[in-house]
C-alpha cells in the first residue's frame, strides 16, 4: 500500500483493475476531463496504455475497501520543466480521476490529491508537485486549491481534448520548498 490515510487506500495497479479502468473510462462523465469523450477505451486499450513497461506510478484509489478511481505519478521530463519554466529540480506531476460518481463531491479527492502530494515529496523527495487541468474544469481546479495547490500560469491551448487544443493551469502544490 503506497497511502493508506483513513479510510482511502492508494495502491498499485493489478490485472485484476482492467475491467474497473475500461468502465471509467467509457463513462462520458469521467472522460469530459479525462481523455475525451471522444476517446472511450475497452480493455485493449486500458492493457496498452495503462499495463505497459513504465507501471510504476500508476495507482488504484480506493476509499473504504471500494475501488473508486486512479492516480498517476511521474517525474517531469527535461522538456517538460523548461515548457512550465522549472530547473533541475526533482519535479512530480500528477493526474487523477475518481471513476465512481458516487463518491464526487465529498472531499475525497482533496485528501487524495493532498496525500499523493505529501507522499512524493516524503517518499521520493519531490521538491514540486505539479498538475495541469483544464482550466473550464472548475470542479477539479477548486478541488486541488483546497488541497494547497496554487496556480502558477496559464498554458494556452495546452492539451488536445476532444479535436479542439484547450487551455490548462499549471498549478503547484503551495509550500513545497
């Protein structure tokens, strides 16, 4: 178990997640955000983006024994800092979703998102942690400022979603350094 923080529960993938992953993420409710809706996968997909070589930082969420989402971690590439304006710092990034609409909007995801935040920069001695969602996805940016991550700058037309280039914030989690 990478967290474990009341009842929610971080751990790696397992073959046994691929169908709980292929249901998200045909859900056009999850995908407004996250991938597109234009992009539903089966699980031929989910084995080939989410069960390839690079497995490490790939998590299940689970809040109260229940499977109820997933989260990423990954450090930056070169490319990637300079495009956000960051040195030769450690620098995490990381992307999530809780695929289960039951459990939106109760302060879930700020525990996970502030405990994945603490966890890299405890564990793996992340000196920033990073994200960069869409900037029409209020829900999610009000989520990640309650969790301590600030805006640091706008990235227009940053991320392909649904044939159209949508402007994103960077944002960093607030009093890292």
């Amino acid at each position: 178990m990478l967290i474990q923080k009341d009842a929610l529960q971080v751990r790696y993938l397992e073959e046994k997640d691929k169908p709980l992953l292929a249901n998200w993420l045909s859900n056009p409710n999850v995908l407004q955000f996250y991938e597109g809706r234009d992009q539903p996968f089966d699980l031929e997909q989910v084995n080939k983006v989410f069960y390839g070589n690079d497995r490490e930082g790939r998590c299940m969420v689970e809040f109260g024994g229940k499977e109820i989402g997933y989260i990423q971690f990954y450090t930056l590439d070169d490319i990637t800092k300079a495009t956000y304006g960051y040195n030769d710092q450690i620098i995490y990034g990381i992307d999530q979703f809780i695929g289960e609409e039951d459990y939106w909007n109760k302060g879930i995801g700020k525990l996970l998102v502030t405990s994945m935040a603490r966890y890299l920069i405890k564990q793996k001695s992340a000196e920033r942690v990073v994200m960069d969602p869409q900037i029409r996805n209020q829900r999610a940016i009000r989520c990640y400022e309650k969790s301590g991550f600030i805006k640091v700058k706008k990235l227009p037309k940053h991320e392909l979603h649904e044939g159209e280039y949508q402007d994103c914030w960077l944002m960093e989690y607030g009093n890292v350094l």
